[in-house]
C-alpha cells in the first residue's frame, strides 16, 4: 500500500486550508485598515498627551504665582530687611556669626510650613559668603564646589526679577531671584530654591509612563525634567539648538505637536504654553512611539492578535471534525485494502454513511464478496482439474504398473518359484487396498508408507540386485495425513530415471522425517 507523504495528507491539508480561508481575509483587513487605525491611534494620543501637558502647566503655573508672591511679600518685609542690615554691618565675626545665625533662623521659620520652597540664599554684592537656610551650611563660599555654580547662576540674573535652573551635579535645581531695595545696603538678592521633588511629585503622573516630560522657559532653559530623556543621556540644561526640541522655541503657535524619525525610533513631541501674563513657559512631552505602542493601536492589534488565535482554534476544531467524517471511513477502507493485500478479503466493518465516501465502501464491499466468489470458483476449478489430473496419472500408472508385476509374477511362477510369486500377489493385493483405499484422497502417512513399500519391493522383485533399497519412517510422523497420489510417482520417476536405465542399476532412499521449519508451525515430511 502506497503510504502518502504528510503534506499531501487530508490530515495537514484541512486544518492548512481552513487556516488559509480565516487568515488571509483578517490579514487583508487589517493591512487595509491599518493606516486609519493608525491615524486615529495616534491622535487620541496627542489628545491624551495634550490634556495632561494642559493640566500639568495649570499646577506649574500655581506653584509659580504661589512662590513669586510669597517672595514678593518677603523682599518687603521690614523685618528680615532690618535682619539683613545687622548681618551686614555687623563689625566683627562673633557679631557677624550672631547676626547670620539670627537671619537664617527667621528665614528658615518663614518657609518652615511651605512644601513648595526648599531653601532661601542671601547674595550680598561684594561679600564672598551667601547666607542659606540649608542645615549645616549657613554660610556658603562662593569659592566652594557648593558656592560656585550657586554664584555663576546669580551673576547671570543679578538684579533681576527671574527665574532661573541651576543644575547641581545630575540634578536640576529651580530658582527664584528677588532683589532687596533697601538704603544702605548694597545690591542684595533673595534666591529661593524651589522643592523639585516635591513638585515633580505633584506633576509626575504622566499619560504615557516612558514618556519624557520638560518644563522650559522662554529661552528654552530646562526648568524641570520628569523620566528619561530621550536618548537616556544627561540632560542638558537648554534645549536651544536641540535637533528634536528647537522647532518648539522656534514656533509661535501655543501648544502643538509633530513627529520625528530618529535613530532611536519615531518621537512624537507635544508641547504647551502657559499664558504670557504668568511664565510663558513651554510644557514639552515626548513619546518614543517604537518603544510604546499607541493605546488604540495597541487594543487593535491584541484585538486582530486574539481574532486570529480563534481563527486557528476554529481551523483546527474545524479540521478535527471534517477529518472525523473523512478519514475514519477511508482509514477503514484503507485498513480493509491492506488486509487484502496480505489475502484476506475483508469487508468494511461498521454503520456504513450515507455520502459519497458510503458510496465507495459499498462499492467496495461489494467488489471484495465478488472476488470472494471468484476466487472460490477459481479454487474450486483448478482443484478438479488437479484431481482429474492426479486421477488420470494415477490410472495410467496403475496400468503400466499392473501389467509389468503380472509379467513379473508370471516369470517367477514360469521359474517354479511359487514362494515369491505367492508373496508378490500378496503385496500387490495389499498395493490396490491400500491404493484404492475407498476413493479416499488423503491418507495417514503411515498408510502411505506401506503403500510405497509395497510397491518397491514389488519392483525390486523385478529389478533384482539392481535395485538397492532404503526406506524410513519416523514413528511420530504415522498419524498425519497427505495426498496419497503424491510419493508413488515420485518413486516410479526415480526407477524409470535412476534405475531403469542403467546396467549397475542404483540406490533408492526414502526417509519419512517428522522437522518443524517455525515453532508452532505444521510438521514437514522429506521425501529423498
């Protein structure tokens, strides 16, 4: 029986076709519908971006009023005013030390309940210490790695109302400057250090997790920065002259967006714009869009993602039921044909369908009785035509045979030898008994055995010393049966071509032996 590769299986070939059928379409579907879930993925981003940009500029904006005004209210204060005078015209530095202690305690009382501002510096114009409210560093030197950038940043704004970033060390630093107009004292400036950390904890919440948020001024200076900045390097303290972000200082339109391709991938930057009258800050967002999928795009494609893993499962629960209908009834054919093969003609067993694949085991049932028939003819034939045969040989033999004994016998009997004569019509009388046998066709071998003796010895009476004869039977073969025309045209073929012949005549041998070829098999008999 042919046995069919797995791809050409019905087997495969179902569930792949099924499979083929859902896909393809979905696919197809999605391919062309992909561009508008895409663009519509995409605005409801910039929207969800946008609406956080806008309320995050709202809480800056307060926290921005909140601190000018309590400046505003400080750099009044004829108290600290006074405060600052004594510090400054304090003589001596036990005096000075007593002074500075007595300001920067009052200052540090005055932002004490105030989570937004950290710390207050005094800027002296001249004097080489700012006084802080920080613990432990009352007195800073402009000179020390704490005083330095601290001082830089205040030459830049010096004497003005400003805000301003300070980055100290990876971490940027909000500042607020408000000079103190006051007579006799030089240019003096209150610097209030705004709590990052607590104001990016008010605005941390983004609308995307991985996005990177900036809050600029006007100039583009950093002012503060909430995740990672694209690219993951340092922050660096302005965005002018950035590739990504300049678009944002260069245009004129209050809030916006535009999308960008990078090495890292496609960004789409969103910004806003607080009011002219409160900052004028730049509320930046940016989004790297290969690294997070869109929130619709992404619904969409779990969506596509979960149609086709039912498409397969329906393919294949699909497939297993069309396979049942199929290729139960064709295994069934296909196991009946194969036990033909090996002769035995078997019919399709089981309820037989009503389809077309019940058509074909019909059929086929049919075809199997018909060689049946055909077949048991066949046998039935060729067995008579064999026993005509066997009956015709044996007739002829049996003529040949009896006329060359009674010649025999008549010789022995002409020679006076009635002993042997005597005793060769008994052997030829226990011949056509035993040949005879009742029209029986088979008989026991030990029956046949003395039928064979039988007819040698009658024939070694013939033939003399000619013919040297050995026969054997072994005793557990006696009560088996074969075909009792088989052994004596054997033996009469051996005499006519082996002793007949030849003047010196021959030896005959005939052995009878019991030999299993396979255990359990049917016994054998060897006839030599």
């Amino acid at each position: 029986m042919e046995k069919v590769s797995f791809y050409r299986s019905i087997r495969f070939q179902i569930p792949v076709t099924l499979c083929i059928a859902i896909l393809i379409p979905l696919s197809v579907l999605f391919y062309f519908n992909y561009a508008s879930i895409q663009e519509a993925a995409l605005e409801s981003t910039k929207a969800a971006i946008q609406n956080d940009l806008s309320t995050k500029a709202i809480s800056v904006d307060h926290m921005v009023n909140e601190v000018t005004r309590f400046a505003q209210l400080q750099s009044s204060d004829q108290e600290l005013l006074d405060l600052v005078h004594a510090y400054y015209d304090a003589a001596g530095w036990k005096e000075r030390r007593v002074a500075r202690s007595v300001l920067t305690l009052n200052m540090r009382q005055r932002i004490v309940n105030n989570l937004t501002i950290r710390a207050i510096y005094l800027f002296i114009d001249g004097d080489e210490m700012i006084c802080s409210t920080l613990t432990g560093e009352k007195e800073i030197s402009i000179h020390s790695p704490r005083g330095q950038p601290l001082y830089a940043d205040y030459l830049e704004n010096k004497g003005m109302l400003a805000w301003s970033s300070n980055m100290a060390g990876d971490q940027t630093q909000m500042m607020y400057y408000r000079p103190l107009v006051e007579e006799g004292l030089p240019s003096c400036m209150l610097v209030f250090e705004i709590n990052t950390d607590y104001v990016l904890q008010v605005i941390e919440k983004k609308a995307f997790e991985d996005g990177c948020l900036l809050v600029c001024d006007y100039r583009g200076n950093i002012m503060l920065q909430s995740g990672a900045f694209f690219g993951g390097g340092a922050v660096p303290k302005s965005i002018a002259g950035n590739a990504v972000l300049q678009k944002v200082l260069e245009t004129r339109s209050k809030s916006g967006s535009y999308q960008l391709d990078t090495e890292e991938g496609e960004l789409v930057v969103e910004y806003n714009s607080s009011s002219p009258s409160v900052t004028n800050w730049k509320y930046i967002e940016i989004l790297n869009l290969s690294r997070n999928s869109p929130v619709v795009y992404h619904t969409q494609k779990n969506s596509l993602m979960l149609s086709m893993l039912i498409g397969i499962c329906v393919s294949f629960l699909g497939a297993a039921v069309i396979s049942g209908i199929i290729l139960k009834p064709m295994n069934q054919v296909l196991s009946a044909m194969k036990r033909t093969e090996n002769g035995r003609f078997l019919t399709v067993p089981g309820p037989v369908p009503g389809n077309e694949l019940g058509v074909l085991i019909r059929g086929y049932n049919h075809m199997i009785h018909h060689l049946e028939e055909l077949i048991e003819n066949v046998y039935m034939q060729e067995i008579s035509k064999r026993e005509a045969q066997l009956k015709l040989m044996q007739s002829q033999m049996d003529e040949h045979f009896l006329y060359n004994t009674l010649n025999t016998i008549f010789c022995v009997m002409k020679r006076g030898d009635t002993g042997l004569a005597s005793e060769m019509v008994l052997m030829l009388t226990r011949f056509f008994r035993l040949n005879l046998s009742e029209g029986k066709y088979y008989l026991k071998i030990s029956e046949i055995y003395e039928l064979i003796q039988c007819y040698l010895m009658i024939q070694k009476t013939r033939f003399g010393n000619r013919m040297r004869l050995h026969i054997k039977m072994e005793e557990d073969l006696a009560d088996f049966y074969a075909v009792k025309y088989l052994f004596q045209p054997i033996a009469e073929n051996a005499i006519i071509h082996g002793i007949e012949s030849r003047l010196d005549g021959g030896e005959i041998q005939i052995f009878f032996l019991f030999s299993f070829k396979k255990k359990g098999t049917t016994p054998a008999c060897y006839f030599t």
